[in-house]
C-alpha cells in the first residue's frame, strides 16, 4: 500500500586520516555503546576534510558516493539536522563557507527536494511534550499501532529476507513495541529520571540510579496528560453550570484549546518538571548502517560532538543472528529517523496523495530545528546571498560526470 515502506539500512565506518582531537567522555560513550575502534582504524574508509585532492571525484570513495546521493535529488531526512550538515559538507564535500547564508543558499541548491528535520516536525507538528530521537520515535510507533489495532490507516515497514551467506555481515536487532525491562520496572516502581526524560540525556548515564526506560517516561507523560484532561473537562462543566459570560465560555470551549491543552502554552512543547536547561545538544547520526535494534533502558539521544563521534558509525560485525550492546548508533539512529518522518507524513497527507508539484511535506520543508528557538533555521538561497566558488565547482563537477 501507499503507507508501507520497504527498509534497508547500510552501514559505513569511516576513518578521518588527518588529526582530530578526542574527548575521554567520548570515547566512554562509544564504547558503551558497542563501537569497535579496532574495526574503524583497522577497514575504515579512509576520507579528509575540506575540498577535493587531485582526481579524487574519479576514484570511488565517500566523496564520489556524496555526490551520487546529490544526483538523485532525494529528500534528505535528519533529526536535530544542523551539526549533521555541518559534518557532512565540510568532510566530504568542500570546506565550509564563511557565512550561514552561503552555507544555506548551497545545501538548498544540494538537496532540491528538500531537508527535513524530525525534531522539528516532533515539536511544532506532531506536538509531542518532549522530541529527542527515542521518545519521538517510541511515541509515533505506539500511536500507529493504535491506528493499526482500529483499522485505520497506519504504517507498514517491511524488511528484506538476506541469503545465509551474507549473515556475517549483518547485524540483526530486535525491535518491540515495548522494552521486556517495561513490565519490570514499572512493576518495581522505579523513579523515573526527571532530567532524561525531558531531554534524552542524563549526566550519571547508565549509573543512574533512576529509570531511563522510555516506555515508563511515555506512561508517566500520557497519565499526566490525562488527569490535565480531566481537570479541564470539570472545570469547563463546573462553568457552564454556574453560567459565566459566553465571551468566557466561547474562549475556554475554543479550537485553540485542544492544541494547548497537552503544551501547556503556545510555541514548542516543553516538559514541566526538569527545571534545569539542557545540558547537551542532541545529535542523531544519519550515516545509513544496519537493521533495526532495540532501545535499551541506558539509551541516550545525545551524542558528544567530536570528531570520534562523527566519524563513529557502527559496532563490531557479528556473526550470529543477534547482536548485543549499546543501543545508539548510526543505523537505528537512522531507522527511527526516517519512521518518524513517515509517520508524520501519513498524518499530514491524509487521504490526499496528489501532491502535485507541491514539497513532499510542505510544513516541514528546508526547516531545521534550532535549540532553545521558537522558530527553524531555513535552507533558502536569499537575495543577499550567493553559493560558495568551491560549491560552484562541485556542482558542475556533478552534472558534468551524471
């Protein structure tokens, strides 16, 4: 049907052959996670900064295959997108402009069907209460199949059946509708982690001694939500009963309160009940790597941004059918990313499929989240701006040789 996709996820482990710097907590975090640094430094695939050496858009490395991804003019899907972009052209594109109108009027000319971002779409259209990666997807996957259980219209992913022979080379992931720890933990009534579940992230990380476990956080959400339902609902009866000024009932009983009735206020969603500011940016990987993998109570939507991080994709190949250890990396990143979108995509296009020659999802097109703004960053090329001489070139580079 028009609502199911066919999912296949790659995986690339990339090694920067110049210096970089590396944090310790970096390090830590890869590694809790399952990344292989024996792998990366040992079949890596080698690529630099900046712009192009020689004749390297004739040898087939990661810069030869950006540029075929440019070629076929596809929507580029992200979440928490802008540092992604950042990484993406200044390490295998060109270097980086000098200014944010260069860099946007390039990628708007790079990706001309348009660059979406889940966070944003998380926030200011599906209005979920909180929007890092795990929460956004978890969320969007219990609402489909909520739809799926009424027989409305939901969506289907599919994934591709592989030969035996090519087992070693992927690595298999359970993916639920709820955590097996679920049950558990709300059975022993854990506390959840106040700081994690309003941002995905937790300074103590798996020693906290707290429940990071998503499925708990979306519980609590959905149970506060519902008694601020019911509290609205006996305060709009109790007056209605007593008759107030219909200029009052008229704007308690208004369309507008239905959206601001889960926010709280208009503008993004945020949660209540972490006082304290975000203590690090989320970034999600959106290197293509291997199939679907479960989230772990210890997940984190945070990323540490350094070159190690970037440059981290995936952990070691296995063998077996399953694989075991950390839960955020580059190819689930990736698969939760593009659910998202798909399901927001379902919701907004209804039962209107002819699209026309309208952006795949206008709402949500060429607008990237920015933290702590009400408003995205867009990727226009103004009137006051111009692309970049080293975009110019690879641009003619790519038409040239297509």
């Amino acid at each position: 049907s028009e609502n199911t996709y066919l999912c296949q996820i790659y995986n690339l482990t990339l090694l920067c052959m110049e210096d970089y710097i590396v944090e310790p907590q970096s390090v830590q975090f890869l590694v809790q996670h399952g990344f292989d640094f024996n792998k990366q430094y040992s079949q890596g695939i080698p690529y630099h900064k900046g712009n192009d050496k020689g004749n390297e858009n004739q040898s087939q490395s990661v810069r030869t295959f950006f540029l075929e991804l440019i070629r076929a003019k596809k929507p580029l899907v992200l979440h928490n997108g802008l540092i992604d972009l950042v990484f993406l052209y200044q390490c295998f594109y060109a270097h980086l402009p000098d200014s944010l109108g260069t860099f946007t009027a390039d990628l708007s000319e790079m990706f001309p069907a348009g660059i979406y971002d889940t966070k944003y779409a998380s926030e200011f259209e599906t209005r979920f209460v909180a929007s890092y990666l795990e929460y956004a997807y978890k969320k969007c996957k219990r609402e489909n199949c909520k739809l799926k259980d009424s027989s409305g219209q939901h969506l289907t992913v599919e994934f591709c059946n592989y030969p035996a022979n090519m087992s070693r080379y992927i690595d298999y992931r359970h993916c639920s509708l709820e955590e097996e720890s679920h049950s558990v933990e709300a059975g022993n009534k854990v506390p959840v982690c106040e700081k994690f579940s309003a941002y995905g992230w937790c300074p103590k990380g798996v020693k906290c001694p707290q429940s990071h476990n998503i499925d708990l956080i979306i519980d609590e959400d959905d149970r506060l939500w519902e008694e601020k339902r019911k509290k609205r609902k006996h305060k709009w009866k109790r007056r209605k009963n007593t008759e107030e000024p219909a200029k009052a009932f008229e704007q308690e009983s208004s369309g507008k309160e239905v959206e601001l009735a889960q926010n709280g206020e208009e503008g993004p969603p945020q949660k209540q009940s972490c006082f304290e500011p975000a203590a690090a940016t989320e970034v999600a990987e959106i290197t293509p790597n291997s199939g679907g993998r479960p989230l772990e109570e210890n997940s984190m939507d945070t990323e540490p941004e350094t070159e190690a991080a970037c440059a981290a994709e995936e952990q070691k190949e296995t063998r077996g059918p399953l694989s075991q250890g950390g839960t955020h990396r580059a190819g689930f990143d990736a698969f939760m990313t593009g659910y998202i979108m798909a399901y927001v995509w379902m919701l907004k296009k209804g039962k209107n499929t002819d699209t026309g020659a309208e952006p795949w999802l206008p709402d949500c097109h060429n607008k990237l989240y920015l933290s702590g703004k009400s408003v995205p960053l867009q990727i226009v090329k103004s009137l006051f701006s111009r692309s970049s001489k080293a975009h110019s070139q690879k641009m003619k580079l790519a038409w040239a040789s297509g």
